[in-house]
C-alpha cells in the first residue's frame, strides 16, 4: 500500500513547522514586552495617582476636623444676634452686685444664653454707677442687652457679714428691670414675650428657656438645691397646680424661689404697679408680684414636664479667700496685682 507521507518527511515538515513557531515567537515577544522606558512611566504615573490619593485623604481629614470643631465664638456672636420672626422673646432680668466672683459666674452665665434664640438680657447692677467690669463683659459678650444701674440703699442692704437670708436681695434692681421692659414695651410692640428672673449665680438648662417661652399668664417649675431641699416644687394633680412642696413656710400664696416662674410681658402692662419690694418679709417676694398681678393658683401653667424635671438649679458661688494675699506680702513684699481684672 503507498504511503501519503513518507514519515521522515512528516518529521523534516514538522521540524520546520516547529522552528518558524520559535522564530515567529521570538519576534513577537519585543513587541509584547514593552520597553523600559514605558514600564517607568507606568510607574510614575502610578505614583502620580497614590500621591493624588494621599493629598485627597489629607483634604477629607481637614474637613472632618473642621465639621467636628466648636464654631467660633465669632460666629456664635453672629448667630445669636439674628431675630427668627414669629418666636417669641425671652426678657431676663438678671440684679448683679460687685464682688469677687462676680465676673466669673456672668461669664458663665452668658455662655447659656448664647445658646438661646430670641433673648435679651437686662442687666441691673446694685451700683451707684455701671462698673466697667461688667460694662466691658457686656460689650464683649455677644448678647443683647440693657445695662442699667441703681443702688440698694443702705438701710436695707446686705453687708458681708450679715446671713444672705437676712436681707431681700436685688429687689430695686428687678424692678428697674420690670420698669425698663413697661416703658419699653409702651413704645414699641414686644408682645409676644415673656419675662424671668435669672439670678447671676444660678444653673440653667438650656431646655428652660423653651419650656417658658410659650407662657400664656404664668408658667411654673421645680427649682432644685433650693430651700434646704434637694428641690422645690410646685405639686400638680391633673395638669393643675394645687400647692407647694417646700419645707419652709408652705403657706406662701406662690411658694417657689424666683428662678421657679416666667411671665407674660401682657401680663405686666395689664398690671403697671405690680412690682417687688422690701416692705415684705422674707420669702414673700415671688408672691409679691404674682399677687400685684392678679394671679390664681389655677393659672399656673406646669412646664418641665408636669413639674417632672428639674432644669434650674439654685446654685451658690463659693465666697473666695484670699488667705494668702497677706502672706504673699510679708514674704514677696507685694500680693497680686490689683490692676489685674479677675
Ligand atoms: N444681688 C444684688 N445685690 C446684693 C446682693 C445680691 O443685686 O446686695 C443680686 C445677686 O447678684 C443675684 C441676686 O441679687 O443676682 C440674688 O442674690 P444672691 O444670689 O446672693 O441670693 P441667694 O443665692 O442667696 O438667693
Ligand atoms: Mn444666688
């Protein structure tokens, strides 16, 4: 039988299949393989990119940074002098009288109020004349304010040895304030508006202000480290005030400390003599001016939840001493520097 291919032929055809394969793929690898010089560039541009990636991580950290920080007391200050139309304002008269503590617990005090929309603050100094120091810290403060003055005469002023209970405090001062807001409110409308009592030593929530805010005749609740209690508290049965929880003289027509009740600025210019006074004996100055304002029991209306929560506390700031003010002369020849505003 006759071959079709002879086998050495097939071998001689397949060796030479096999060479061309080899020779055909060793021309093409340079072309599959590139060149140096492109693999460098690669890598540069590879590099360009991570370092573009870096710089953006960079970027995003700064802007977490700055979405986490404070704002600045700049623009808080801004903030806090834009009026929102329609919500009522916040009229709090705060009596302040020299001493050593006095700057620290205003400064304290005005950083609350920041936090609080549609507030102006009225402040009275017990002084013959408004002190720079409080002048100053107003002017910086960021608030709106009043600042006004009027001493309590000494007759029936608190000297530094007297017990603080002996003498009612900030008495003149309160009804500066109420007499600013009646004339203030006579010549231009400031309704709707409410006004507190805020001591310059005290602790408040910021909460409180928007539980008073909406008052419509008098809003009430607890005060708390007040009255040799852990609190004090108006008692509500049914969303009604019947009475007082205090120990000391419950009888009281309104029995709660200042800090304890708001009013409506309507309220005050229905009742043009209604104020407080030194004419009455001690703890009836609250029950005072909601007498002079024609106020019932039944028109208490109970904030902080049905009286549930204390958002005020009746703090009181250390008196300092300066023990070593003395010492500090006997040894150095001088104490510190007076011209030093503390
Ligand atoms: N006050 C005042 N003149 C004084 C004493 C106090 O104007 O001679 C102010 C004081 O700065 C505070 C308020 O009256 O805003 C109540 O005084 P204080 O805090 O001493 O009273 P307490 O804490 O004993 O109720
Ligand atoms: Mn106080």
């Amino acid at each position: 039988m006759k071959r079709l291919v002879h086998p050495r032929r097939f071998v001689q055809f397949y060796l030479v299949l096999v060479t061309c394969a080899v020779i055909l793929l060793l021309a093409n690898y340079a072309a599959w393989c590139p060149e140096e010089e492109e693999i460098k560039a690669g890598q540069d541009l590879l590099e360009t990119y991570r370092e573009r990636i870096r710089e953006a991580d960079v970027t995003i950290n700064q802007l977490n940074a700055k979405l986490r920080a404070r704002p600045s007391l700049e623009s808080i200050h801004k903030h806090q002098n834009e009026y929102i139309p329609g919500l009522p304002m916040i009229y709090l008269i705060t009596p302040t009288h020299s001493r050593l503590e006095q700057k620290a617990d205003l400064v304290r005090l005005s950083y609350t109020l920041l936090h609080v929309y549609n507030i102006h603050w009225i402040i009275i100094e017990d002084s013959d004349i408004k002190t720079p120091v409080v002048s100053n810290f107003l002017k910086t403060s960021g608030l709106n304010y009043t600042h006004r003055n009027v001493k309590t005469p000494p007759e029936v002023k608190l000297t530094d040895t007297d017990p603080n209970w002996l003498k009612p405090r900030g008495v003149l001062q309160r009804n500066a304030g109420l007499q600013w807001l009646r004339e203030t409110a006579l010549k231009k409308k400031l309704e709707p508006a409410v006004v507190y009592f805020a001591d310059d030593d005290n602790t408040y929530s910021m909460q409180l202000f928007e539980e008073m805010r909406y008052t419509r005749k008098v809003s009430v609740w607890p005060v708390g480290l007040v009255g040799g209690l852990r609190y004090e508290s108006p008692i509500v049965v049914r969303g009604t005030v019947t009475g007082w929880f205090t120990y000391w003289k419950p009888q009281r027509p309104f029995a709660m400390d200042m800090a304890g009740f708001a009013v409506n600025v309507r309220l005050l210019l229905q009742h043009p003599n209604a104020q407080f006074t030194n004419a009455v004996q001690r703890g009836y100055q609250e029950s005072t001016l909601l007498s002079g304002l024609g106020v019932m029991l039944s028109d208490l209306e109970p904030k902080a939840n049905g009286c549930s929560k204390i958002l005020v506390w009746h703090t009181r700031t250390e008196k300092t001493k300066l023990k070593n003010e003395d010492k500090m002369k006997q040894k150095l020849g001088r104490g510190s520097d007076l011209n030093m505003e503390v």
